[in-house]
DNA sequence: TAGATTGTTAATCGATTAACAATC
DNA sequence: TAGATTGTTAATCGATTAACAATC
C-alpha cells in the first residue's frame, strides 16, 4: 500500500497515537499540535511530526492537526476500515475470553470460528459461536473467506496446526503459543508471548532492587 | 544488581534465548556456539554474543557456551529464582484465563487472591483462590507480601486502581487495561495491550496487499 | 600446538532528536 | 502581516553487525 517500507519501531507506535487521538476526539477536541500531543502522550513533538509523515503530510502549517481526521487517517493506515473474519483454534480458558471480549469485533474482527481437539466441548457454544473439530477447519476457512488465526493451543501442536493453516489460506497470526512459528514470507505472524513479557517485568523489579 | 543500565532491546530478547536454551537442555544438547544458536534463532551470532556480555563472560573460547549453565544464568538474571506474590484485579474472562494458566506458577509467580467489584461472583473460587471485594484488597496487599498486580479490568478505572495499589506497596503491575499508568519511577509497568497487538498485525496485513 | 570460538573494539546502520525554512 | 506550527533536512544518539585479538 505505501512505497517505502516503515520499520516495525513506527508502526509499534501507531495504535497509541490511534488510542490517544480517539480520546482526545471523544472529549471533543478539534485541533491538536504535535507539541500538545507531546506533553501528552511524553514523546517528543519531533518523534510525532517523524512518525506521521511517513504516510503523508496530515497537519497544517500554523495550525496542528485536526483531531478528528489524523484520528480517521490513522485508522485507515493501519487497515480498520476492512474487515477481517477470524477463527480461534484451542478453545481453552484463553481462546475463550479473546472470544467473549467485544472490542476486537467493534474494530472489524469478526470471530467466525472455533476449533479444538477435545471432543467433549466441541458443538459446546461460547457466546454464539460453536466449537467445530479440527477436520472441520480446512473446509471452513476456505468458504468462510477467514484470514486470520488466533492460535490459543499449545506450543507442542502450534507450529504444524500453523502450517496447515497457510496451506488452507491463511494470511495473518495471531500467535498466543509460547513458539516461533516458522510460516512464508508473505505471511504475517504478530505473537504474544505472555510468559516472555512476564519475564521482561520480573527483569525490572529485580534489576530495580540495585 | 547490575551496574550500567541495559537497553529495553536487550531485556526483551533474554526470555526467548530462555526458551530456545531451555528447549536445547530438554534435548540433552551440552554445549552450543553462538553461531549454532544465530543459525537456530534466527539472529546474528554478533548479537547474541553482545547481548550476553552485558551480563558477564558465560562462555569459553574454542568451545561455546555451556547449555544447561547459560539457561541458568539468563534465568537468574530475569530474577526467576525469586517468588513473586500476584494479585488479579479483575475477575473476567481474561482474569480468569491467567489464573488458570498454570506455566506463571511454575516460574515463581504465585497468585494469591482474585479481587473484582461484582457482588455476584464475589465469594466464589477460580482454581481455589477466592474472589473477594476490592474493599479487602489493602490489607490483603499488606498482609500477603503482594509485589505484583495483574490489572485485567476497563481502562476507566484502572488508573485509579493502580494508584491505590501503589500506596498499598505494589512494586510491578502486569497490565492487561488498554490505558497507560502514570506510577512514580520506582514502580515498574508492563503492558500487554491486545488490541495494539491486533492492530500490528492488521497493518502488516494491509500494507503486504500492496 | 592448531583450531575454534569467545569477548570486545571498531564500523555501520538505523532511529531519534534538534533545528529551521516553508507555509498556513 | 505576524505568529504558529508543520514538513523536512541535518545532527546526534544508540543499536546492530563486522572484525579480530585473546584464549581456551
């Protein structure tokens, strides 16, 4: 969509400046500077400027940033005006609160499928969505036209429940396995690696006490 | 506990050499170089090297790096040879996902107590532990040597929530509410903000379409 | 000893910050 | 027009990679 690659350090940042923006636009601000911004958020004025005119010049000279249209831009940057239809394999206690958090949908990932070995919760429900076998993924994905999917299942299976997936059409992952999937090139893969950033916070305390 | 200040960049590589050591001691595997590991985690021996310098010498010339001995190391460095008292604030889905999930434990972080302002499930139990009022949530802080709080709750009262908390004695917060804390400087925050995450990933999604 | 591989210094690359001319 | 603030270039800072002497 862009011309020049933007390293993953910028688009990092994008969903906070999205996150601030709908606030200040929710409050009913109508132009914001990058300086404002700045002392907001606390990151510099010039990082802002930096940052946004990656994908095009969306302020004005003497005047900021309209709040409500940088707010709109910035959605459309990081693709939320599209929808994208998901399936969650590994219906444990993790899939199914991803599952049962309204927010994800209210930005256009549509939880279409839910998928686990264990055949005592499968045809179970969890907020409308039934629980399918596993032999049942392939065929729904393709008719289902589903482009992500949430891996909630164990590391041991992740990686080879992940290739069959890119075999089935997959395009993105979101990645909850404690495992570095192994997909193409041209597939994307976002992990969360809870325990990874438990020990990050662990780090901190620790190296704080010197 | 260290002298000069590590980057962020550094920390948040440690725990996946963790995981790839603690995988490699699984196999038996005894000793290894940096380029072995450069070529089975995918970064350059260069960094893995420095990386691990930044914390003393844990290798020996003409021979690697001894597996079992590094792992250690890098674990006592993330401070997993101490215990952490958790607290959840927050009872959902979410919430309840991380109690139930029992690799933390295993690592030395123990939750303790589950607080949430529902009366309903108040007094109910997620695997044992008790749901209590947030009015418990002082002394029970006090009481338990409670350092870290899981925050699953809004984000409209998390900050007010995390204030408190620091008053109590809270050292670390584990932040799951989509809004960033303002703690004094000795308190550690980490946040895992999912729909960041998800937006990340709709980006790249988007922007490969090009 | 010879070969292998670290620890560490130096070079490169990229990201952040500062500065300011362009312009609303 | 004068003031404000962007867009953008230049300077700085930090992180990554390369190179190699030290040494097991």
């Amino acid at each position: 969509m862009e011309d020049k690659e933007i390293s993953q350090a910028v688009i990092g940042r994008l969903p906070r400046y999205f996150r601030y923006l709908g606030e200040l636009k929710d409050e009913g601000m109508e132009r914001v500077s990058s300086q404002e911004l700045s002392d907001i958020m606390r990151v510099t004025a010039s990082q802002i400027r930096q940052d946004l005119n990656n994908f095009g010049g969306f302020g004005q000279q003497g005047y900021g940033y309209n709040v409500e249209y940088l707010y709109e831009e910035i959605g459309k940057i990081l693709g939320l005006h599209k929808k994208h239809n998901l399936i969650i394999v590994g219906a444990g206690h993790l899939g199914q609160a991803l599952v049962n958090y309204m927010n994800f949908e209210r930005r256009g990932f549509i939880f279409r499928g839910i998928f686990d070995i264990d055949e005592k919760i499968q045809g179970t429900q969890i907020r409308g969505i039934t629980v399918r076998p596993m032999s049942e993924m392939e065929r729904f994905v393709r008719e289902n036209d589903i482009d992500i999917a949430v891996l909630t299942i164990p590391k041991t299976s992740a990686v080879d429940v992940a290739e069959q997936l890119v075999s089935y059409g997959i395009k993105g992952f979101w990645n909850f396995a404690h495992v570095d999937l192994h997909v193409p090139g041209n597939i994307q893969v976002e992990n969360v690696h809870l325990s990874d950033s438990l020990m990050k916070l662990s780090y901190n305390l620790a190296s704080h006490d010197a």
